[in-house]
C-alpha cells in the first residue's frame, strides 16, 4: 500500500469514529429530554386519572343507595305480579278476583260468562293476560267492584268496560268487562324478544 493510500485510511477510520461518537452525544441529551418530558406528562396524567377515580369512588356510596332504593321500591311493585306456571292459571286467578268482588255485594253479583283473552308482551320484562266477564248488576254494584279491583295488591286493572242497560225497570245494567293482569314474559308464548328472558 503507498503511503497516501495509508493515510487516506487512517483519516477515514479517524473521521468515522469522531462521527459516531458526536452523533452518540447528541442523540443522549435529546433522549434524556424526552425521557424527562414523558416522566413529567406521565406524572400530571397519572394524578389527572387519580383525581378522576377519586371523584367515581365518592359517588359509589350514593349510587348504592340509590339502587338500593330503586330494588326496593322496584320489589314492592312486583309484588303484585300474577305468580302462576301458565297464562290460564294467572287468567283463573283474575277470575277468582272477580268472582270474589261480586260475591261481596248484596246482593251478590254472579257472572253469566267468562271467557280467557290474549296473553299479549307488556314492555320486555312483562307479559299482560286478559280475561272478559258477562255481568248483571246495578250501577253501585259496578261502581263498588271497579274501586275493589283498583284496590287489590295484585296489578290488575280494567282494560275495556261496555255497559248496556239489561232491565230498566230493575235499574239494572249489563256489563261487559275487560281485566288486564300483569304476569312475567315467560308465560307469554311465541317468540321471545331480545330483553325476554
């Protein structure tokens, strides 16, 4: 090799080596700011995330109350629920009902027919049955088995009530009432919707 070429070499590695080691230095000072940078971002964030779950904590003990009193008020509600395994057994108790407020009246009030209607959805949690009964009676007797089925703990209510006159001369007047009762989804049949359960 000639001398030059020798040279030319040794300036090279020389040159290379000053070049990684300054690209080395001031590459370290920038990551250290970065590093520095990140630490303080991850500080403020992290005591900003702090302050937040510390505000969700205080809240929990309201909000346990709340529900609470919402499954409690929501349990008293359902206790009035028709309970039976089948849609014709809650409409039998609707029956038994009636039948029960038309034997208090004096006289007592018999029905001429019955007969069992839909069992329908009511919202996604409940279903509804229906049950229409034939009745004769004066216009206090229908007055007081309307204010008696309002008053039952169960959650039955009039659904449809038609009122014909049956003997004028008796002041007596026919009746054809429609009861509604509240009973859970599962008795409803068919095709069960997507909050059935």
């Amino acid at each position: 090799m000639s001398p030059k070429f020798r040279r030319f070499v040794w300036w090279s590695l020389v040159s290379l080596v000053l070049s990684a080691i300054y690209t080395y230095w001031q590459q370290r000072p920038s990551e250290q700011a970065v590093v520095v940078a990140a630490s303080v971002d991850s500080v403020s964030l992290a005591e900003n995330q702090l302050a937040k779950l510390r505000e969700a904590a205080a809240t929990v003990p309201q909000k346990q109350e709340i529900l609470k009193q919402v499954s409690g008020d929501l349990a008293l509600r359902e206790k009035g629920i028709i309970i039976a395994d089948t849609a014709q057994q809650a409409q039998s108790q609707i029956i038994q009902i009636l039948r029960k407020l038309g034997h208090d009246e004096n006289p007592r009030v018999e029905m001429r027919s019955q007969e069992f209607g839909v069992v329908r959805p009511l919202g996604d949690i409940y279903g509804e049955v229906l049950v229409t009964v034939q009745i004769d009676c004066g216009i206090d007797q229908l007055v007081n088995i309307l204010v008696g089925l309002a008053a039952r703990p169960e959650l039955v209510a009039t659904n449809e009530l038609r009122v014909t006159s049956a003997s004028p001369k008796d002041k007596m007047i026919g009746v054809r009432l429609t009861v509604s009762g509240v009973v859970p989804r599962k008795l409803v049949p068919g095709k069960k919707g997507a909050g059935a359960s």
